[in-house]
C-alpha cells in the first residue's frame, strides 16, 4: 500500500501539473489547427505565387502525408532522444518551418516547408496525448481522453474560422506567421515542465528497414487517399503506382515489424482486441470529425452562398458543445457508466444530426442548422473520449505511447478516406442526379419553357437585345439547375455517412468492458 502512494505521488500535481497538461495541449490544438487552417486561403496563396489549382494542393497535400508518417514512430523517437528533448524539438522544428512557410515566395519551397512543418507537428500530437494521460493516475484516464479530446475538436473546427479571418483581414502569410510567439512560449514551457518518460529505455538499435517500409507504405496511401479525386483515380498511372506501392509497402513493413527484436512500431500491440476494435473506431472518427468538417463548408458556400468565414464561425458552437459534453462524459465514466453504453449514444446523435442535414433544401437558413449541430457536437464528445479510454485500457509506458501514436495515425488516416469516399460518392451523385434533372430542362417542358421566357423577359426590360436576353436566361436556368444538383448531391452525402456511422454499433458492443476496481498506478506512466 505504502508503495502504491509513493508511486501516485510522482504525478505532477497543483500548478506544475496544469501548465504541462496546457502546454501539451495548445501544441496538440496548435498542429491540428494548422492540418486545416491553409484550406481557405489557397486560392490567394495560388494566386500570390503563379500556382495552379492542381499545384497549390501539394501545400496541404504534403503537411498530411509528412504527419501521418511521423505520428506513429514518435513512441520510438520520444525514447530514443528523451520525450522532453523530442517535444522540445519538435515545437521548435514546427515554430521554424511556420517562418519559412511564411516568408516563402514560390511553390516548391513553400511545399517543402510545410512537409518539415507536419513532422513537427506529427511529433507534437501524439507526445502531448502521453504527457496528458501520463498526469492522471489510471483511474482517471477518462478525464484526461477528455482534455486531449477537446483539442482534437476544436483544432480542425477552429482552423478554417482562423485562416479565413487572417486570410480576409491581414495576408495568407500570417496564417503561418501567428504560430511563432506561441510556438516559442510552448518550447520555454515545454524546456521548463515537460519530464521523460519514466521507464523509458533507449532502443538498443534503431529499425531503419521498419522506418523506410512505414514512410514508403503510410506515405503512398496517404497520396492516392489526397490526390485520387483529382486525378480520376484508377485512370491515372501516378494512382496506380502508388496504390501499388502502398501494398507492397505495407506488407513489407508489417513482415519487418513481426520479425525483428527491436521494431519502430509495436504492431504486437494489435493482439489486444480492444486496441484492433478501438482502432477501427478511431477510423470511423477520423471519417465523422474531417468528412463533416470538409463537406458542410463545401455545402453551404456552394448550395447557400456563404462566404468562408460565415461557415467558420458557424462551426464553432458544436466544437464548443463537443467542448462542455467531454468533462460530463468524464464524469460520468469515473462514477462506473459503461463506457460503450456512452459512445453508442453519441453515434445516435450523430446519426439523428446527418440524417436532418439530408433533408436540406434552397430555402435553409442558419436557424436550420442549429439543432443539427448542437447534436453533432454532443454526439462527437459522447464518442472521443471512452474511445479513446477503451482502446488503452491496461497499457502503460511503452505500450501505451505506442497505441497512442497507431490510434493518432489511424485516425488521421480515417480523415483522408472519409474525405476520398465523400468526394468520390458526391461526384457520382452529381453525374446521376445532373442525367436525371436534365430530361426536365428541355423546350418540351411547360415549365422550364415558361421560366426561360420569364427570364428572357425580365432582360428585354432592362435593354438587352433578344438574342443577349436568351443567353442570360439560359445561364440563370443553369445555375439554378447547378444549385439544386449541388443541394440534392450534398444530400445523399449526408444520408450515405450517416448510414455509414451505424455500423460502429456492432463494433462498439464487441468491445470488451469489465467494471473493474480502483487501479493502483504504476510506474511507468
């Protein structure tokens, strides 16, 4: 018994212990911020260094691939150089490559910039969820997936709202510029507060093989995942090649791992059922938290007409209903409420918010969308935090920095695929809805003749010559025809996702939950 305290006491406690979990968690919000914060401002940034629409997508395009590779070894770089050490450097690393994103007046170097920015910021996301988890004791792992969680919300909510004011008010460079005094604050405080794993051991050889097979396999699936849709998939040879690759890739990297002494990344781990279930719904979040995010601002500036950062602020009251239902769902966890009864709640909510976004039409306003939100928000922090919790139940040190890092890749790879699989399912509609709606658009309907020679007339009064006023009519028959494609198409996105969350039920109820007792901490946390 007296063992057990003395190891509670190593957890940082009073103001030591908030302003690390602060720190860590502003740098968490800071690099998922920035995941999403370029995406409003690339028309002015392609416009401000001669870059094509297809170019200037390697800026976010090459911050996604770098993060997503990064984030799965930071449990092997955290111990190899010493997690204070490696934090340290990595908001260093990110706080750097922000200047020079800023300060870069063509696209390559812009592009590289952001490729070192998402190694930085690769390495901030998962080493502040360890320092997080590793400041409460076991029983309290609920309360700290909550703080982490809030983070993992509010960043990709808040940076397109960020982007679009900067980018509205100021330049697009001072998207990258803001991050510089709060990257260096973090580094002093990360210097200052931020210990080394306790436990922690330096690997006695380093997996290069392992490392090369995991950027090449993570590195080529996260490409095909961001540039199929430009690329019209399986028609381009680029996509097939690195479809390809990621295959061979990852079967090399999966043999690598399963037979070395000394992995870069623990896949044993995944003999774990609950991590394997919690990892699939950590895909399904990444699909929900990114897709939704991506495709209501698409939505409501195409079909509705709002500008960017109308959409932006908008977001922000579910992010912060996502922020109030965390700490509750916290509690509600410490006090013994199966956790599983929790998430499935949320994917109800969530399931009932895109359902009622699939009813949207011409004449929907901000009023309608409020309630859906509200769910949204809720629904999402019903389900980031007891999965999250259930996923790393019984792993400590090691283990658990390893899940973390696989969880915070999986998920972020979930975002990619939902964004693919929304993009490619509203093309598809797009080209169904447009063969059906034009057989209705013809001089043989009463009621397109009828609008036409409305139109016609409304420009022959204002003094347009007849054959002027017919081709105006037409192009207004074509973007009302346009509006109406985009609504019915954004639609059956909505109903198809909100289809698709149902199926985390099943997974849900086949995670192992047993109501345990107080868990003594442990060392190495």
């Amino acid at each position: 018994m007296g063992g057990t305290i003395q190891l509670q006491n190593q957890y940082p406690t009073g103001f030591e212990k908030w302003i690390l979990i602060l720190t860590a968690i502003s740098c968490a919000v800071l690099e998922l911020i920035d995941a999403t914060i370029v995406n409003v401002s690339l028309r002015e940034i392609s416009g401000s260094i001669g870059a094509t629409t297809v170019e200037i997508a390697w800026v976010t395009t090459s911050y996604a691939i770098s993060n997503v590779i990064i984030i799965p070894l930071t449990s092997m770089l955290s111990d190899l150089f010493g997690r204070k050490n490696y934090f340290t450097a990595s908001v260093l690393i990110f706080t750097f490559a922000s200047l020079m994103c800023g300060l870069s007046h063509d696209l390559w170097t812009l592009v590289f910039w952001r490729f070192v920015q998402g190694l930085g910021g690769g390495g901030l996301l998962s080493t502040a969820q360890t320092i997080i988890i590793g400041a409460f004791p076991p029983e309290k792992i609920g309360t700290a997936s909550a703080i982490f969680g809030m983070g993992i919300i509010l960043g990709p909510t808040f940076g397109p709202t960020l982007g679009g004011y900067i980018t509205d008010n100021f330049s697009w460079h001072w998207i990258f510029f803001v991050n510089i005094p709060i990257g260096i604050t973090a580094a002093i405080l990360s210097w200052t507060y931020v210990t080394d794993r306790i436990g922690a051991v330096k690997p006695k050889e380093i997996d290069w093989w392992g490392i090369i097979f995991l950027v090449v396999s993570v590195g080529s699936l996260q490409y095909v995942l961001e540039e199929g849709t430009a690329d019209d998939w399986f028609e381009s040879r680029e996509i097939i090649f690195f479809s390809i690759t990621f295959v061979v890739g990852l079967i090399a990297f999966i043999y690598q791992e399963l037979t070395t002494d000394h992995p870069a990344v623990n896949i044993r781990l995944y003999k774990s059922f609950n991590l394997a279930m919690g990892s699939l719904m950590n895909l399904m979040l990444g699909m929900m938290l990114f897709g939704t995010v991506f495709i209501f601002p698409l939505f409501a500036q195409i079909s509705l007409g709002w500008t960017a950062t109308e959409t932006g602020v908008f977001m922000i009251p579910s992010a912060l209903c996502s922020a109030i239902a965390m700490p509750t769902v916290a509690r509600l966890m410490a006090k013994g409420v199966n956790p599983k009864g929790i998430i499935i709640s949320g994917i109800l909510m969530t399931f009932i918010f895109l359902i009622m976004m699939s009813f949207s039409s011409p004449d929907s306003s901000e009023k309608n969308f409020y309630f859906p939100f509200v769910l949204r928000g809720i629904g999402m922090g019903f389900m980031m935090s007891p999965i999250i919790s259930l996923a790393v139940a019984g792993l400590r040190g090691k283990d658990l920095a390893q899940a973390v890092g696989l969880a915070n890749m999986i998920r972020q790879l979930g975002g990619a695929v939902g964004i693919a699989f929304i993009n490619l399912y509203i093309t598809h509609q797009n080209a169904l809805i447009k063969g059906s709606m034009l057989g209705y658009v013809s001089e043989f309907s009463n009621a397109s003749a009828e609008r036409i020679s409305a139109f016609t007339q409304n420009f022959l009064s204002m003094g347009y010559s007849q054959g002027d006023a017919e081709s105006l009519a037409y192009k207004m028959m074509d973007g009302i025809l346009f509006k109406q494609l985009a609504i019915a198409s954004y639609d059956k996105g909505f109903f198809m996702v909100g289809l698709s969350i149902l199926v985390g039920i099943p997974i849900v109820l086949l995670i192992r939950y047993k109501k345990a007792e107080k868990i003594a901490a442990v060392a190495d946390h």
